[in-house]
C-alpha cells in the first residue's frame, strides 16, 4: 500500500487585493472538495505573493523543502505518492524557473502528480502539455506587463497620479489626483524652508522631533525621508514614468525657484567647497580675464610626519598665458595694506549710511512686499465682517457661513505669517549691517588674531575682482563701501 502525502497549495496575487479577497478560501474548498479521503498527511500552503518573479514566495520555497525531505526520508519511490493540489497551473508558477523546477520534479519521480482544476499534469506529459502552459502563464505576464506600461503612459499624459504620493498629499482614488494632506502642509513648507537656509539633514531631523513632527503614516522623519522629499519633483507638478518627468494635475504649495535652489545646493559644492575657496570666481588672470582654476594640492612632511596643504590658483594648461599665485601670497599682500579699509570712528556714522544703502534695494522690496499684503489682509478682514452681517440677517445658512469663515480664517493667518517673516527679514538685514560696520573698526588689530579662512572671507567681501599679472601682482577692483573707505583714509593720512 502506498503512502500518499497531499500538498495543498493556493496563491493570490498582492498586486490586485481587492479582486481577490475571497480567492484563497476559494481555492482551498474546491480542493478539499476535489481531494479523495484515502491519503495519509495534508499539508497546506497559502500565500498572497506574485509567481512573476523566481525566489520570491516563501511558502512555495517551504513546499519544495518539505518534497526534498519526503524524498530522502523514503528511499523507495514505491513506498509513498507526492501530490500537489492546485486550482490552476499558474497558482504554482509564472516564471519558467519555478515552472522547469516543477517539471524537473515530476520527470525524476519528486512529484508524482500536480492536480489542476481541468487536468491533472504527470510524468508522461511534464515536458509538452505542462511546458505548453507555463509558457502560456510566462507570456500572461509579459503582456500584463507591457499594457501595464502603456497604461501608466497614457495616465501621466493626462495628468493623474500614478505614483503613491509622498507626504503633504493623499491618492484620491475617485478624482485619479492628488489631495493636499492639509495637516502636513506646514510642516513640508517649513523644511524647505529651513533646508533653503543651509540647515543640514541632521539639524533638520533634530528640529522635526523636537517639534514632533511625523509623516503622513505616523512614523518620524530621518535623514533618508527628508532627503528624497527635497529631491521629489512631484512637489513642483512633475512625476517620474519610465524616467522622464511629466506634468500633473494636482495643487503645489512649493514655489519651483525654492525647490530648484535647494537641489543646485549640492553638498560638495556647499560651505566646505567655498570656504576652502573663497576667491574661485573672483580671481582672474590680467591678460585674459579669464577665471582662474582653484586648486588644493598635499605635501608630506617625512622628517615631521605632517601633511601640509597648498591651495594655489592658475591658469588652464591650454591657455597662452602662464599665471599661478598662491593662497599665502594673496594673504600676506592683504596684511600689508589692511590699514587702508580700517573703519575710524569718527567716519563710522558715514559708512553705516552707505552700508544701508547698499541694503536699500533689498529694504525697497521689503516694503512693497508689506504694503501689497496688508491690502490683501484687509480685505479679507473685510470680507469675514460682511459674511457675519449676512449671518446676522439670515441671508446664509450657518454651515456655509462656517465653511467660507474657515477659508477666510487661513487666508488671514497665511498673510499674517508673511508678515512675520518680512519682519524678520528686516531685522535680519539691520543687524547685518550694524555687524558690518563693527567688523571694520579696528580692523589691523583684529587681522592679527584671525585665521586663513576667516582671513580670504573678508577679501571676498572686500573686492568684486583680483587680476593678477604674469609678474604675479595683484590689481584689485574693490567694492563701493571699501573704495570710499580706502580713499578717506588716503585723505586723511
């Protein structure tokens, strides 16, 4: 007498869960329903996998596992019968990996029968028929990928959400767009802006907690999450189909400026790239007028083991002339006519005047900026007062009056909040300036204690260009402020 183990197997597809709610349970009775009584173990197997990829399904690798052990445990292949239960063929397999397994098992007695729902496939027919199938299966596949494709397509040229929307948004399952996520809102405006403001990914992560900021499924922001949410175009109207970006439908709230800065900002080219070159687009050969090339070069010292760095700018290789200066020598020119952009105190009121007007223009804009809001704000105030004279004379009903009042309450609170930032601006730039004209007292004292770096941030600030000869003499042109300075002071001496 043989004995017989039973392996049950059924599959649903995870990429369709709502088609296929009831599938397994499905699959499962008609089995039972199928399956004869007189057999010795059942084993079931049930998974909700795609069979469009080879390694992926656990419970399916669990099945083959458990055929390879009845296999060695029972040497005599007369002595015992492996039969898999299936509703069809392609529950088993859609990839021919998995499918030539399969094959290769009933072929060399592993398996002795695979009973489908309208034949059973066994080692007579394992090659042709079952070969036939799986092909069928595989091709299924190919095509649904392919229509797939052209689907996606033809959406993204319409304009609808193909993606799962990142936060800030919602899929909107009956429009085919995006939703704006209104309690994220805030929060993804406040990182772009924070992020357009040099705040690194770390100060970013650090200021999200402690504010308790969680994204839209309620987990907290890393590094990873707010990097790709800088990176995504879909916060700018664009999203990605077969690697080129589309336009779609749905609202922005990021101006493209913002977001095109915050992605030119790239980390290699950030604060250590400048500081260490503060003068690459400032210096230029006399001849030519061309840039010159800014380059970091290493010395090792073998008596005292320490590396030194050289940082040095010329010409290109290709270009006639042959101009080089280093770094030191641009310092120690600097050191020997400091004196000349001093800031004497009884001219200190002067260059404070000049310095605003230098920031005069930003503070013009400033302004127009405050005035244009403050109309927008009162007339929206304006607007709450008529909309409660029409509640107060019965002209709406009390659920549109709130519906518009909410509107008109964010309107408010939205302008209100550019205001706070105009008026942080503008502290911001009186400070800068008070701060400039104390950098300059004193100046010939306070050189004496700063460092290299710190040194060629104040030339950068100090010249709009440095030509240098083939001779290697600097000829400056300084800006506006430190022209008048210099001349005042060759006045006076």
């Amino acid at each position: 007498m043989w004995e017989t183990f039973l392996f049950w197997y059924a599959r649903k597809s995870s990429e369709s869960d709502e088609k296929q709610v009831q599938s397994i349970e499905s699959q499962l009775s008609w089995i039972q329903w199928s399956s004869w009584s007189n057999f010795s173990k059942v084993k079931i197997f049930h998974e909700n996998k795609s069979a469009k990829d080879p390694y992926k399904r656990e419970e399916f690798q669990k099945m083959l596992d458990e055929i390879e052990k009845l296999n060695t445990k029972h040497k005599n292949k007369e002595d015992f019968k492996i039969i898999i239960y299936a509703w069809w063929l392609d529950r088993l397999s859609r990839n021919p990996v998995d499918s030539w397994l399969l094959q290769y098992f009933l072929q060399i007695w592993k398996i002795h029968e695979i009973v489908c729902s309208d034949r059973v496939f066994t080692r007579i027919d394992s090659w042709i028929m079952m070969g036939l199938f799986n092909a069928l299966n595989n091709q299924f596949i190919m095509d649904l990928q392919k229509n797939t494709k052209r689907w996606m397509r033809d959406k993204a040229d319409k304009g609808w959400c193909i993606q799962l929307t990142p936060n800030w948004y919602i899929n909107n399952k009956l429009t085919k767009e995006a939703d704006v996520d209104e309690k994220l809102k805030p929060i993804i405006i406040e990182i772009f802006r924070l992020r357009d403001e040099w705040y690194s990914l770390h100060s970013l992560v650090a200021h999200c907690n402690k504010n308790w900021y969680k994204t839209k499924k309620w987990r907290n922001f890393t590094k990873t999450v707010i990097d790709e949410m800088l990176k995504n175009p879909f916060y700018i109207w664009f999203q990605k189909n077969e690697g080129v970006l589309k336009k779609a439908n749905h609202e922005v709230f990021i101006d493209v400026e913002l977001w095109e800065r915050i992605n030119n900002i790239k980390r290699w080219y950030s604060r250590k790239k400048t500081e260490l070159f503060p003068l690459k687009w400032i210096i230029k050969s006399y001849k030519t007028k061309k840039n010159l090339l800014a380059v970091q070069k290493f010395k090792w010292n073998k008596k005292s083991e320490i590396k030194k760095e050289y940082i040095y700018y010329c010409t290109h290789n290709t270009d006639n002339d042959k101009v080089s200066i280093s770094q030191e020598q641009i310092i120690k020119y600097f050191d020997e006519i400091i004196y000349l952009y001093e800031v004497k105190s009884e001219i200190k009121p002067i260059i404070a005047d000049i310095v605003k007007k230098d920031f005069l223009k930003e503070f013009k804009d400033l302004e127009e900026q405050k005035k244009s809001i403050n109309l927008y704000l009162s007339k929206a105030e304006q607007k709450v007062e008529r909309l409660f004279e029409l509640v107060c004379d019965w002209t709406i009903e009390n659920s549109k009056y709130k519906e518009e009042n909410n509107k008109l309450v964010l309107e408010i609170e939205k302008y209100q909040k550019q205001l706070k930032d105009i008026w942080r601006k503008n502290l911001k730039l009186n400070e800068d300036s008070l701060y400039f004209v104390e950098l300059l007292e004193n100046l010939t004292m306070k050189r004496k204690v700063w460092s290299n770096s710190k040194k060629m941030g104040f030339i950068k600030i100090l010249i709009v260009e440095l030509f240098v000869t083939e001779k290697k003499e600097l000829i400056l042109q300084e800006n506006k402020i430190f022209e008048f300075i210099k001349y005042f002071n060759l006045l006076t001496f």
